[in-house]
C-alpha cells in the first residue's frame, strides 16, 4: 500500500489531494504513514495532523540511498508526497527530484494532473510521464480540478488506456492560506479539523481507495547498521519550538536523542527562559511575523545573552536573524533582537535566496561538511564578524561565505539536512 504522490508540476493540487487520502485511510481503520520528498517543513506538519503519525523528509539529494530506505521503513504502510513536478531537482540535471526516490524505494507513482485546462490532451501528458523514465512506474492518475460530469467523461475517454484512480471536481473551498514562504503552518489554520474532514470526504467521495490500497509495494529496507546517523553536537540540547520557530528537520532530532542526547524544548514567544544546557538551537521558521513579540519578550532574551557566556548558541535562519542585533519587518519597522552577533537583516526589500548548498565549517557545534538547502526572503544589511561557513551551491559554484562566528556563538541561513557525501 506503499506509494508515491507526484505531479506534472507545482500548484496541480498534490497536497490537498495527499491530506485528503491520509485522512480517509485513517478514517477508514487503516492508517499510513507520511513523508514529504525534499526540503520542506510545512507540509509534514499537515501530513501528521492528517494521518496522526509523525512525518518526515526525505531527500535524494542529501540523504544517501540507504539513508532514505532507513528512514521509510517501519510497519506502516507510507504515502510520500513529492515536491515540484515529478522529474524537477536540483540543476544541472535534476537530482534530487521526486523520481530518484521512486527509483530509490522502487515505489510505483499515482500522477495528480490538474485538469482543469485540458482535455484529450491530457492522454498525451500522461504517455509522456509513463515512458519518459523506464524505470518509474505511473501506477495511475487523479484527475483534479475537473469541471463537469461531461468534462470527467471527456477525459476518461481519452485516458482508456491508462487507470483513473479518481476524478476530483473543482472546490475552491479547499484552498490552503500561503505566504511567501509556502503554505501557512498546520499550527496556524484557523480551523484544521474541518479542512482536512471536507477534504476526506471529497477523497471518499471521488478516489478510488481500494484501488490505492492495492498498490501494495513494500519499501525495501537496507542492511542492518548501513544508515548513516548524525552525532549529537552536543549531550544536552534547547530547542526553541513555537510558531515562529518550527523549522527543525525530525530525522536531526531522532538521530540525536537516538544517541543520547536530552532534547528540551522551550518557547521564545511564550518568553520561556532558555533552559539549561550544552547548546541552544534556534531553528528556523518565522519570527518577521512575530519580531515585536520577540523584542520585548525580556525573560527569552535575557537569558539567551546570559548564555552565551558560557553555552554554545546556534541559529539557523530564522534563529539566525534573531540572533542579530535587529530585524526590520516587512513593513519598515525595527525591531531589537538578542544582539549576540553583529547582523541586521530585512523583509522590507524581499530577495528570493533559494538552493541547495555544500556547507563547510571548522568550528561550532555543526564543524565538518553538510547537505543544507538556503530558502529565505530577508536581506541582509549588515553582516560583520568571523564567517561561519564555506559555500557552495548544489553545481560546486563557490558562494560566498555564509553565516557569523562570534565566541560560542554562530548562525547563518543555510538549514542543515545530513552530513554530506
């Protein structure tokens, strides 16, 4: 029962489509575990929410073959949403896309085409997604967004020689909120329960389950002792975890407690004092939505500067940013953030900085070599100290230095997936 969710493209309508089926195999007495193909925090959250089970990332571009097949095994069925369109990866030739993964786990592929511009035209689509790549199998399509009873008819006379799983009429009503950065956080949805119940219903209603569950290919999983683990970077961790800091990758987290380490987790934005520890990480997630909050919430930053005299402080991204001496939102406003390294950044004049990246570094809690991935908004307007890390991008184009270093303090933008290779 084992699959994969792809799409010709972004925006056909894969994770409302994803949501949908995992709620109603729940529903139906028959859950499945989720993962979500590449660097994404947003959409396991729903993914979790739906299913009831904990999501996680994979990524071929990061993560090595046996790395992947270790974190996909498990007694549960897994449905694995993919990311962009179903070849699209990173440059120069698309590694990294959701296709490696199916070749990876050899899990066959269920297509979610948005059809609401096509009609037999869609049988050539799909002919050319079948037979592009001899070793993906296009287990069937989902037709999505369709118009009318007669355009369904349309389209699966023209599809004959190809299995509809289902044909899903358009419903504004199921729109996930965005921003700039993707979708709104599952924590956010002013009304979760009830989307993901609709979108459930409209699952049962129009997808062929049954025929899903037939799908029923088994993850291989790899030799015993072959995944590679990541060593804690220290014995006892702080983890800010709240709305404006969820962006820490669980396959990190696992691996750590795995080995030992005591994870503690506090929140900045309910002005919890940081709590004791080896290192305090502040990962990413959205703190431009709540720098005002930040800036006078004094219990947090007080004894995050306390800290630093003696405590290793890592930000990532957003955690960065706080770590800086100010944030300037998006509309101009400036606010104070912990101004434990000498940085200032801005959502005023957004500039996409988005990729892949090889990062090295030969001090702070993440020396060595890593797969990390940059997808962020904010400018930088000042950035003075010790650089953090070495850059390059996912071809091994040189970047400039990325992030600061100052005493045990260090940051930068780029989010950490697993140790390169």
């Amino acid at each position: 029962m084992s699959f994969i969710i792809a799409a010709p493209a972004s925006g056909s309508g894969k994770t409302t489509v994803t949501l949908g089926i995992l709620r109603a195999f729940k529903n139906s007495g028959t859950p499945h575990r989720a993962a979500k193909s590449g660097p994404d925090y947003i959409d396991p959250r729903f993914h979790a929410h739906a299913s009831g089970q904990d999501c996680f990332n994979l990524d071929a571009w990061a993560m090595t073959p046996e790395r992947i097949q270790g974190l996909s095994a498990g007694a549960l069925p897994l449905i694995i949403e993919g990311a962009m369109g179903l070849f699209d990866g990173a440059p120069p030739d698309g590694r990294g896309a959701t296709a490696d993964l199916a070749k990876i786990l050899k899990l066959p592929v269920v297509l979610v085409v948005d059809a609401s511009r096509q009609a037999q035209s869609i049988a050539a689509l799909l002919h050319g997604f079948a037979t592009y790549d001899p070793k993906i199998e296009i287990a069937g399509v989902i037709l999505n967004k369709v118009g009318s009873a007669r355009h369904e008819k349309i389209l699966r006379r023209a599809l004959q020689h190809y299995p509809v799983l289902g044909a899903i009429p358009r419903h504004a009503s199921l729109q996930v909120p965005s921003r700039h950065l993707g979708l709104v956080q599952a924590m956010e949805h002013p009304d979760l329960e009830a989307y993901l119940t609709q979108a459930a219903h409209l699952i049962t209603a129009h997808v062929d389950l049954d025929a899903l569950s037939g799908l029923s290919v088994t993850a291989p999983t790899p030799p015993s002792g072959s995944q590679q683990r990541l060593t804690p970077p220290a014995q006892s961790i702080a983890i800010a975890q709240d709305a404006s800091f969820a962006f820490a990758y669980p396959h990190l987290l696992n691996d750590w407690q795995d080995a030992g380490a005591t994870l503690q987790l506090f929140s900045p934005l309910n002005d919890d004092p940081v709590p004791k520890a080896d290192l305090i990480y502040l990962p990413g997630g959205y703190p431009e939505l709540y720098a005002a909050q930040i800036s006078t919430n004094s219990c947090f930053l007080d004894s995050l500067s306390s800290a630093a005299e003696g405590t290793d402080i890592y930000g990532e991204c957003g955690g960065y940013m706080v770590l800086g001496e100010h944030l300037i939102d998006a509309d101009g406003n400036r606010h104070q953030m912990a101004g434990l390294l000498d940085l200032e950044t801005s959502f005023a004049t957004r500039k996409l900085h988005l990729g892949y990246r090889h990062v090295q570094a030969t001090h702070g809690p993440f020396a060595g070599n890593w797969a990390a991935h940059e997808f962020h908004y904010a400018t930088t307007l000042r950035a003075t100290g010790e650089t953090l890390f070495q850059a390059q991008d996912a071809e091994g184009t040189q970047l400039p230095a990325m992030g600061l270093r100052k005493g045990r303090v260090s940051g930068s933008f780029a989010h950490i997936i697993d140790r390169a290779q």
